[in-house]
C-alpha cells in the first residue's frame, strides 16, 4: 500500500530514487496509491518491492508517481524541478533492476573487498554487463547521480551497495585491460561510467578529482581509444594491465 502526499522541499526529509521506466509495451502491474488501485510499469514495481521495508515508512519520490505523466502543465512545472529534487533529497538510491549476468557475485565481491574476486575475468565480465544495462543510457542519470552530497545506494535485486565502492571497484589493480575491454560495446559502456565517475568527483566538492583519480581515469581513456581503432599492435598494446594504471596514479613526480 502506497500513499501519495504533497510536501515542500524546504522541509521535506525523502529518498530519491533513479531509475529506468522500462518498455512501454510489458504487461502492467497493479499497486494501490491511496486506496485506489493504480496500473504500473513492471520495472517501477519491481522497484517498490525491492525498497519497501515490514519494519518502517519510508518517503520516496519517483517521477512516474509523483509527478502526473496525463497532465502536461504539471509536467512543464515539476521537470525543471528534478536537479533539485535530488540536490535536496536525504539521499539517492540507484535501482537497476533484478539480479542478472551474475550481479549478485559483483556486488557481494565489491561489499566484501574480495580483491582475488575483484581482480578476475568473472567479475571484469559481470560487471561491463552490468554497466550495459538501459539504466545508464539515460539522459537523466548523470544529475541523478552527482548532485546529491551523499553517495547514492545502489541497489540489484535486493543486494546494495554505495556508489563510491561500485567506482572503487571499476578496474581494480591486477586485471587485463583485455578483459574488460573486449568488444565495441564494453568500451562504449565502461568509457560512460568512467565519464559519470569523472563528474560525480568533480561536482561534489568533498571528494574532488583528485590528481591521482585523474591520471587514473585518463589511462583508461588512453585505452578505450587504442581499442577503438585499428592498431595493428592491437594485441601486444592491449595486453596493458590495470595494475600499470593504479601504479602510476599513485606516483606524486608529476
């Protein structure tokens, strides 16, 4: 059972949630709002489920329901107001949907710190699927992401994790180049999360780009780029291992 109700965003105490709608052409899901029975998309149920909790209320905003999808003046006035809305909120948490192409290892390995777990071509695999998943080819997502002040909860299924430790883990020390950037489309998915890390890092100004991060991520750049084109050496050259990357970021000569 939902309830929807109206608050002021000066003192309103809410979760945020980012999310992807899903197609428009799967079979709908009923949930009451108010006492009224109210048709959704599978992806924004399977979203509640996984958020609700048997213990407490919990106050979440998310544009499907709290913004009138029929009413297009309403829209005109509240879309605008979404940077805020998540600037704003108590915190963000990120739903990507059920567990799949083994998120539940991924994310078990990144909570516990399995560094044998986090360095292996199982994990390398799981998590560019992960990364290609439609959440990240929104628009939106890069304002979900890097506005609000705390790190944003990432949730698969019913397994979290904090946003920071998901970037932590993207390309650990130790791990081929060549197993996380295999394909066109591995490249093109880990190249946008590197980009949305790069932001987040840069707008919140507790955590900063660091020199360290920066070099860092302008190797794995270096790498998307020599992957991308036709180098005859492609084999030789992107054999180049994570471990060089997070070796040189921590070198202060320049």
């Amino acid at each position: 059972m939902c309830r929807l109700q109206e608050i002021k965003l000066d003192d309103a105490h809410y979760i945020a949630i980012s999310w992807t709608w899903g197609p428009s052409t799967t079979k709908r899901k009923a949930i009451w709002i108010n006492n009224c029975p109210c048709l959704v998309r599978p992806s924004l149920h399977e979203a509640l489920l996984a958020l609700r909790s048997a213990e407490r209320e919990k106050i979440i905003w998310m544009d499907a329901l709290c913004i009138n999808q029929n009413d297009l003046a309403e829209k005109a006035l509240q879309i605008p107001l979404m940077s805020e809305i998540f600037t704003r909120a108590s915190g963000v948490k990120v739903w990507l949907g059920p567990a799949a192409d083994d998120s539940d290892f991924l994310i078990r390995s990144i909570n516990e710190g399995n560094a044998g777990a986090l360095a292996s071509p199982r994990f390398a695999k799981a998590f560019t699927a992960l990364v290609q998943r439609s959440f990240w080819s929104r628009a939106w997502v890069r304002q979900e992401i890097a506005l609000n002040a705390e790190a944003p909860e990432v949730l698969c299924c019913e397994l979290m994790m904090k946003w920071d430790m998901l970037a932590e883990a993207f390309l650990p020390p130790d791990m081929d180049a060549r197993d996380i950037f295999g394909t066109a489309e591995s490249v093109a998915a880990n190249l946008s999360f590197a980009s949305l890390t790069d932001l987040r890092d840069s707008v919140q100004p507790h955590g900063g780009l660091t020199i360290a991060r920066g070099f860092f991520l302008a190797g794995v750049r270096l790498c998307y780029v020599f992957v991308t084109s036709n180098c005859a050496d492609y084999l030789a050259e992107a054999s180049i291992s994570t471990h060089y990357l997070h070796s040189r970021s921590n070198d202060t000569a320049f």
